[in-house]
C-alpha cells in the first residue's frame, strides 16, 4: 500500500479551502485513504493510500480531486483526452516507434505541458508520482516506466528505437561521462537497480529527438542533458513506456490530469506504431480506453441493502467523478479517464456506497438462523487442555516456525539428521534459518523452553495442544497437517514413572483405551519410551529424554515427555 | 493496622513475652529463658519480632567477653583434671613411670608429660632417678585449686564473665581457654555485645490489649484429627491468625491466557449462529489468492510476501470444476460479469505450495460445501514473509468468517460488525469507513472506540467479489470478515509485544495474570 508526502499547503491549495486534523481524516475515508503523520515542520503530511486498484489517488493533486468532488465540487472537463480513433491535430508533436521495439518494450504513451515556471513543490510531487506509480501500479518500472523532459531543447518527431547496446553511448543522468548502453547497467545506480528488466533482450530501448539528441534508456535512465528537468521549466515532455497498455494509458491519462488541474495546458502527442497494437496503430494519448459498465438500481439496492432514489445514485456517483445516466432500464456508468477500476457492476456498488456516504446505510441485525458450532477437533482440544490443567500441567502456545538446529539437530543423534529433515516441510526462501522449517512435532519447542526456565520454581508441567505438519507423500499436498498434544515434565525427580501415570489418567478420563509397545526412538533413553497404539494405529510416544538431548539444549535436570496424535486418538 | 488486627499478627511468643513484664522491667534473653522456659532460638525470634513492631526497644549494649564451658571441660568438673588425676593416681598407686600412668589413666604421653612439667615446677610432683614419678608436697597447687573452681562455677552450662574474675582467675583461665572455633580446651573465649531492652509505650498498650481480649499465648494453633476424635476440640481456645499474612506461592495448572482469550472469541462467535472450519498449514497459491481474485502478477504476490515451500514444490492437483472456473474468471471474468484480469493464467503457478499467509484461504475452501443460509468462522495460524518484531510475527493468528444467504447486504454485514464491535471488543462507539481488499466489493474497515484504549481498527470486512463466489459454485451473496485477532488479544491482556503472546519463558507464563 503505497504512503505519498505532500505539502499540506499544496492539498489546501488543491481542495481551495482549508481543515484541521480530524476534519481531514475523516474526509480521507472516502479515498480509502489514512491520515498517516500529520503535518511536520516542514508543512508535509504523510499519507497511506489503501486501494492498490486506484493510482490516480496517489499524489496531491488526484487525491485532493477526490476529497473536492466528494465535498460537492463540479466534475472536471479533461477535454484533452482523445476517443480511440478521433484524429487529433497534434502538428509535430509525433513518436515515431521502431519495429524492433515489438519483442522488446512494445508500447508508449506521451503528451507535452506547457504553463508557469515548475516550482519545487511541483516537481517534488511529480517526481513522487512517477515512483508511486512505476513502482507500485507500473510493478517496478517492469510494465510502466515514465520519463520527463525539457521540451525545449528537443525536436518532434521524437524516435523510439531498439538501439544496440554496445554502440549506442550518451551522458546518463547523474553522470558527467558517455557511456555504452550495457555500461550503464552496470556502472549507474539506476542500471544496477533495474537492469533486469531489458538486460537478456538483443536490443534496448531507447528514446532520442529529431535530430538523434537522446531522451533516454527507458525502463533506466534519462539523459544528462534533455532529461534534466529543473525548478523553473514550463515546457514538459512526458512519456511512458512499458507493455501492458491498458495500464500504460491508465497512467499517462493519470499524469496528464494531475497537471491539468495544477493548471498546466496538455498538449496531446500522436504515436505511430509499425505493428497492431490494442488501440491501433496510430493513437493520440492521453487517449480515453475505458468502456462503460452497466448495471441496474435494483442489484445496487440489493447489495447495499436500501431503497436508492435515481437521481440520489447519479449524485452519489458524481461525487466519486463518476458520469452516471440512470433510467427505469438500468444504469450506465462512464468511468472518469484516471480511473480504471471497473472490472464488474459490483465496482460501481462500492462507488455508489461511498458517495451516499457509510452513514446513509444503518446497521441492520441479521436474521438468518444458523446454528453454531465448535469444529470436533476443537472440542476434543479442549477435553484434552483441562485434563493436563488438572493434572498440574501450565499451557503454552508456541510459533510454528523455527531451525533446522532447534528442530531436528539438537533433538535427535546425527544418524537421524537427514530422514528428520525429509520429513519437515522446509520453507524454500525463509526470511532467516531460524524461520525456515514448519514444526513436524511439538516436543522441540517444549525442550526450548525448558533450556530456557531453569530460574522457574521447579517442578515443571508444561503441555500445548497445537498443529504439527509432517510430509506425506500420499497427500495431494505432500504434507498434514495434525492436531497435536505435546507434554513435558522437568524435575529431579521426573521420569517414566511419572509420565506414564499422566498419559493413562489422560486416556481415562478421554475414555479411550490404548496400549503399549517398546520403541527404540533415540530422542529417549533406550528402554525408557514406550509408542502409544490406538486401534491399533500408532498415536505417540512418551518417555524420559536422552541426556544427549537434553545436553544439546543445554538442561541440566531430568526430563520426562510424550507427544499423541489427538486426531488419531480422537477417531476422526 | 488497628489494634485487634495487631493482636491478631502477634505469636504466642510475642504474647507470653509481652504479658509476662513491667514498663521498668529490663528484659535480655538469659532472663527470658529463664522466665518463660524458651529455648534460645525461641527467645531471639520473639525479641527480633517485637522490636520490629516497636513493642520492644533497646535499653542497654554492653561489649562483654565471656568463658563458656566446652563438653571437655564438663568432664573435667565432673572427672578431674589431668592434674587432678594425676596427682590422686601417684597418691594412691605410688610412684610410676609417665607412660605407666598415662596407660593407666587412659591419656595420651604428651598430656601427662606437660601435665607433670606444670606440677613439678609448682613442687607437688618429682621425679626420682629411676624416671618414676613421686609425691613431692601432694598438696594442690593454687593453680590447680582456682582451675577447679572455676570448672565447679562454669559446671552445667553457665558462663563466666571476664570481667567478674578475679586477676588470679583470669591468669588461670588464660591458661585453659581457646578462642571460638579452637577445639581441645575446657574453656571457649566469646567475646560478644549483651543487649537488654525494656517494653516501650506501645509494647504496654499491647499489653494492655492483649489482657483485655483474654488472649494468653496458650492457644491452639492447628485443629488436629485427635482432637476431633477425642473432642478436645471443645475445650480448645484457637489461635486466631493474622489473615493478612503474606500467602505462599503455589503452581497450579493452568491454561494459557492467550489461548484462553482465543477460546472466547470462538465461544462468542458460536454463540452467534457462526460454526467452525479450519484446514491444512500448507496450502497451494490457488486457495491462498486466485481463488480470492488476486491477479497472478498482482505485486502482493511477489516472492517476497508469502513463504514458499521447498519440497514437494507443487500440489498434484487442483480439484475441479474449480480451477477451471477460477482460471476462466481471472483471464477473462468467466460468466460472473466480470472483465476479469486479462492475462494468461498459470495453471502450473496455481499448483505451487505456500504456508498460508492469510485466514481467507479456508473462508473461499469452505464456499464450495457451504450452507445456505450459513455462517463459518475459523482462528487460523497464517505465515508471512517478516522481519519478526514488536509488531510483525513469522506466523500468527486471523479470525475469519463468512455469511452466505440471499438476504445479506450492506446493511446486514455493518450489524455483523457492530455485534463483533460490542460483543467481541466491548466498544462504546463503531465506525465504518470504506476499505479495499482486492477480494471484496464492497469493503469495510470497522474501528472501534475502547472505553480505555481509545480508537482502533478492529478489522476488515465486505462482499465477496461474485469473480471469487461464482467459480465456486456460490450464487448468493457472501459477507466476509477477518479480525485482528492478535492485536486484540494483546490489548486484552495488557502486552505490547507480540512475541509475548508466544512466549517460550515458563516463568513468564505462569506469571502471566488473566483478564
């Protein structure tokens, strides 16, 4: 979820009216946004957008038209977007795209601004836009990647060719030296950083004027020179390129708005593409992709629960900068040219729930009568919990994540090591190795913490009912996932005897019946760890823990425990 | 304390002791001993007792040095001395080689050497030529007689204070007597401060009380099966106990509280008509996201949030008619309506197995078999990708659920939120404000006004998209919820980290109070 900075003298500006903390928060939730820091010394609010659906809300400029149409505001006249297949007068203002470009980086999108001088704040945010958006909607510059440009020093038509990257040297932004193409992706910090995206392909992409003067290495890095945009500039050139074009207008008509409303003039640009693409092979951008969705009052009515008068929805929906026709035959919705969020009827729902407001739909109390019920396993649990409870037994609860080292070094001999391994399920990227196996028993967490409370009042009872997973080749999942119990007893004095005592109580007050039989497992002194059958399944064992063990984790008094399967013992 | 409390925090100890002497009275522990019969270590524990209550004050310190007899030296009050013994066996045996009377009298030769040096030197042994020893005057020398006196004084315990010796005393006694510690002789050298105290104001109000409530000391203290069986018990004045004595500490079984909170919530949500599902650890991205409608490129989806599992790396199968469904919806919206997400769906992708990063997965496993009208929940352990910090854990617990009926809606989901509101989190006041989760449309976020904590948000909630409830064979509308079930449960318990939750300290545990 993407958090934008933004001088709250630029939103009030925005909004043209001013409000404290509490009014501002609250008039934020209808752009699912959060007041994230209030304004610091330097006038700045930080603020974090929660719809990843909706980009044109992050920066200043979109998510104060937002807050103003919602407040009542007239929706605006973005004129300047064309219609697929409207032609355009753009003159000379033309990109031309080079066949090579089709297996490459296929699409772009551009449009020129001119107005007042760019001040920092503006800039500022247009800067922060392109990173919001090429980031979080453009996924890391991979599908949308935008540029920005002194539109003086160029000449239209701008050229967008697949260069090669040996030959092909200019001065990379931030840099006072030519350099090759691949150079850059190595040598620049913005070439190391995303490389990646064009690194395997034949030939890169790259933008130049008229007269061979470079723009820039799109997804990468702009020139030193044309691509030097400064406080005080007021002719732009913008583009973006990428591969997805739906998006790629999305974002365009996104920026082109932004400056409309900071008051700038869009001057659209034609692009000429060599190959078919979704909107042809010419198209004027910021160009207008969406289609109308369609729904009726009733479905509306349906999921929001309440009678909605037609001309209270078409209100409702301005307020969200959505163009509404309702009639007795339905409604017809035109998404606003930054938006792209209408995939279904049900998107219009929302819209229409936020601009009557939450507070004209009043909780109602359900009244489908359903019965309630605690899952079998889950009751079991709980008949096994107040068992150990009054056998004298603390609960613990454990995370489920933990080492190699923990789980399977320091309980077992090294003979065992790598058939306990294969018998947890490994996590393929852990975070750390101290996060990188799922628990396939409980008994090691119960020996963690044991190691760890030799200053606790001894005796020590301690159990936890929980999940284990263990592979299984026979699961779909090659794995399961079991309802354990896990016991241990710390003491001078703790043993077999002891623990032996517990399990039967245990099984007598279940009303289970089980037997024993010898087992050799060499987490315990031989000799001392019995299995536990239940209808004739294995469910457990119990025993007194090898001093091996017991020495690998560091505890220096004897210890007695079992683990039982309770879904096996529980019948399920 | 008032007064009848402060009789009741006085052992009989303190009570014989504070009855039995006057505001003049000065009292030191020989004396108690000797008065009221204690033992020594009975009398310092009264004395220390009534101090710290201030019944009792220090009136006198002298620095004293003391010869206490030693079980050797009460043999030789009661048997002789060596000299003693020596001098009697020549006299009545007549003359014998050292050896001979060392043999004779059971003492080692170097006792009786030193013995007889001391006694030839003051003329009342000799020894003749023969190396036997003989009676010289036989009369005991004033060494010997003020060595017996003192033994004869000291005999049967009692002290002798240096200061009360005459200087003929104190050079014998120099002579028989070791620092404490030093074994062998007949005397022990203590040097130690005598301390006497005298009831103070207080120490004689108590007194006064204790008079007043006929309380004497001799009271009983425990009940006993005898005196049930022989009835002695009716004759029996009980001690009455200082209630207000510190309990000792004793280590029950006991549930954890965390769990104990889990089990509430469950128990709450039974109580409202919602039943139980949960399912397995490891799950496959297909349940986890693109059965919720998450694009497969969508960027919460990157290798970075969700933890992958290594072996095996894929689920055999997706069962059917479902990933077919889910996977005409997302490229291009099925039959549900929808536009869908316009891209080729990877059906080898969906087969890939995580830990389940979120509680929705068995909320979207449940619809297939669900019914109508139905409520589920499920308290679900989910796994991400996280540092682990005060506020992020490796894997944690979501509450979620669903509604399904023709009947739900908006208006209906904000009354489920409202009863979690008050009945799960005991809110004084509810907000709705509108949230995204790309699973829902509609979406809700409910926060909640605590009475003590203030504002924050309890959860997420909203209508299942129909492009998730259609492919699964659900034509109604569904509402579904999820709770910040860990958040909660550390403001319920007063924790501010959620590693605690998860402790592995027992101490800490067991410590651990309720709410």
């Amino acid at each position: 979820m993407p958090k934008i900075e933004l001088s709250q003298e630029a939103l009030f500006s925005y909004l043209q009216t001013r409000m404290d903390d509490v009014e501002l928060e609250k008039l934020l939730t209808v752009a699912k946004a959060e007041l994230d820091e209030p304004v610091n010394d330097e006038g700045i609010v930080k603020i974090e957008l929660n719809d990843t659906n909706r980009p044109d809300l992050w920066s200043t400029a979109g998510l104060a038209r937002q807050l103003r149409l919602h407040r009542g505001a007239p929706m605006p006249d973005y004129g300047f977007v064309s219609r697929p297949g409207e032609a355009a007068e753009t003159g000379t203002r033309r990109v031309i795209v080079d066949a090579g470009l089709q297996a490459v980086r296929p699409f772009i999108a551009a449009f020129a601004v001119t107005g007042t001088a760019i001040d920092e704040a503006l800039l500022n945010d247009l800067i922060q836009t392109q990173e919001k958006l090429c980031w979080n909607y453009g996924r890391k510059r991979r599908s949308i990647a935008m540029g920005v440009y002194r539109s003086d020093l160029m000449k239209y038509p701008v050229r967008y060719v697949a260069a090669d990257p040996d030959v092909t040297r200019f001065t990379p932004l931030g840099l006072t030296e030519e350099l090759t193409m691949r150079e850059m992706l190595s040598k620049h910090p913005k070439g190391q950083e995303f490389g990646h995206i064009v690194a395997d392909a034949s030939a890169f992409p790259l933008l130049t004027d008229d007269r061979g003067d470079v723009l820039s290495f799109p997804p990468i890095i702009n020139s030193a020179r044309i691509g030097a945009v400064e406080v005080g500039d007021s002719n732009l050139f913008i583009e973006m390129t990428g591969t997805d074009m739906p998006s790629l207008l999305h974002a365009c008509s996104i920026v082109a708005c932004d400056l409309a409303d900071a008051g700038y003039t869009i001057l659209p640009v034609t692009i000429e593409y060599p190959y078919d693409t979704p909107v042809g092979r010419e198209v004027v951008t910021p160009c207008y992709f969406q289609t109308p969705v369609s729904t009726t009052v009733p479905y509306i009515e349906k999921l929001l629960g309440r009678t909605i008068a037609g001309d209270e929805l078409a209100a409702g929906l301005r307020r969200m900068g959505i163009a509404a026709t309702v009639t007795e035959a339905g409604v017809t919705i035109e998404p606003p040219p930054y938006r792209n969020d209408f995939l279904h009827p049900v998107d219009v729902v929302e819209d229409a729930m936020i601009g009557l407001g939450m507070d004209t739909f009043p909780p109602e109390v359900p009244s489908d009568f359903t019965v309630g019920r605690l899952s079998p396993a889950e009751l079991f649990g709980r008949r096994v919990k107040s068992i150990l409870v009054g056998l004298g037994y603390q609960e613990m609860i454990f995370n489920y994540l933990g080492s190699r080292r923990d789980f399977i070094e320091r309980v077992y001999p090294e003979s065992e090591w790598e058939a306990q391994h294969a018998a947890h399920v490994q996590v393929a990227n852990p975070m750390s190795e101290n996060f990188e196996f799922v628990r396939a028993s409980i008994l090691p967490h119960l020996l963690i913490a044991e190691a760890g409370s030799a200053n606790a009042v001894y005796p020590h009872l301690v159990f936890e009912v929980g999940k284990v997973v263990r592979r299984d080749a026979t699961d779909n999942y090659g794995s399961i996932t079991r309802n354990s119990l896990g016991m241990l007893g710390a003491d001078a004095e703790a043993g077999f005897t002891l623990i032996n005592s517990h399990i039967s109580a245990l099984f007598y007050y279940l009303g289970r019946d089980y037997t024993l039989r010898e087992s050799g497992d060499a987490r315990f002194i031989p000799g001392r760890c019995a299995e536990i059958v239940v209808n004739g399944m294995a469910a457990g064992w119990f025993g007194e823990v090898h001093p091996e063990t017991l020495e690998k984790f560091g505890i220096q008094v004897p210890v007695c425990a079992g683990e039982i399967d309770l879904d096996t013992v529980q019948g399920v | 304390m008032s007064a009848n409390d402060i009789l009741k925090s006085l052992h009989p100890l303190e009570v014989k002791v504070l009855l039995r002497y006057g505001s003049n009275d000065l009292i030191d522990t020989t004396r108690i001993q000797e008065d009221l019969r204690f033992n020594l270590g009975q009398c310092n524990q009264a004395v220390s007792w009534l101090t710290a209550k201030e019944f009792l004050v220090e009136h006198e310190r002298v620095h004293r040095t003391v010869y206490e007899i030693t079980s050797l030296g009460e043999e030789f009050a009661q048997n002789g001395t060596p000299d003693e013994r020596i001098l009697a066996f020549v006299q009545e045996h007549g003359s014998a080689t050292l050896p001979e009377i060392a043999s004779a009298l059971g003492l080692e030769n170097r006792d009786v050497g030193s013995a007889f040096g001391s006694l030839s030197k003051e003329g009342v042994l000799a020894m003749d030529a023969e190396k036997r020893v003989t009676v010289a005057s036989g009369t005991p020398s004033e060494r010997m007689r003020e060595v017996r006196g003192l033994l004869d004084e000291a005999h049967g315990g009692k002290e002798l204070a240096a200061d009360r010796l005459s200087a003929v005393q104190n050079e014998a006694m120099a002579g028989i007597s070791k620092k404490r510690g030093s074994a062998g002789s007949p005397f022990r050298l203590v040097e130690r401060d005598e301390v006497t105290y005298r009831l103070t104001d207080a120490g004689m109000d108590a007194q006064e009380n204790l008079k007043t409530a006929g309380v004497t000391g001799e009271e009983v203290g425990a009940l006993t099966s005898r005196m049930l069986k022989d009835g002695s018990w009716r004759t029996a004045q009980f001690r009455a106990y200082n209630i207000n004595s510190p309990p000792s500490r004793t280590l029950p079984g006991r549930r954890n509280p965390y769990c104990e909170y889990l089990d509430r919530v469950k128990d709450k949500l039974v109580s409202l008509g919602f039943e139980e599902f949960d399912g397995p650890i490891v799950e496959t991205e297909f349940w986890n996201s693109d059965a919720l409608f998450m694009p497969q490129f969508h960027s919460a989806r990157d290798i970075h949030d969700v933890y992958y599992v290594k072996e095996p790396a894929h689920a055999r199968e997706i069962e059917e008619p479902y990933l077919s469904q889910v996977a005409a919806t997302h490229e291009d919206g099925w039959k549900t309506g929808s536009a869908g997400w316009n891209y080729g769906f990877d059906r080898d992708f969906t087969r890939r197995l995580i830990l389940r990063s979120q509680g929705t997965v068995m909320s979207a496993k449940t619809l297939p078999k669900a019914s109508i009208p139905g409520k589920y929940f499920g308290t679900l352990r989910c796994f991400r990708y996280d540092q682990v910090d005060a506020t992020h854990l490796s894997d944690f617990y979501q509450t979620e659920g669903i509604v399904l009926g023709e009947s739900v809606n908006l208006r209906t989901l904000l009354g489920f939120l409202q009863m979690f509101a008050e009945e799960l989190a005991g809110a004084t006041e509810v907000k709705y404000v509108p949230g995204y989760f790309p699973f829902t449309e509609p979406s809700v976020e409910v926060h909640i006004k605590h009475p003590v904590l203030g504002w924050f948000e309890l959860g997420g909630s909203g209508i299942f998209r129909p492009e998730v409830t259609e492919p699964l064979g659900i034509k109604v509308p569904v509402l579904a919820w999820g709770l910040g079930i860990d958040r909660m449960a550390l403001m319920n318990l007063g924790l501010d980290d959620l590693r605690e939750l998860f402790s592995t300290n027992i101490e800490n545990v067991r410590l651990r109070r309720g709410n």
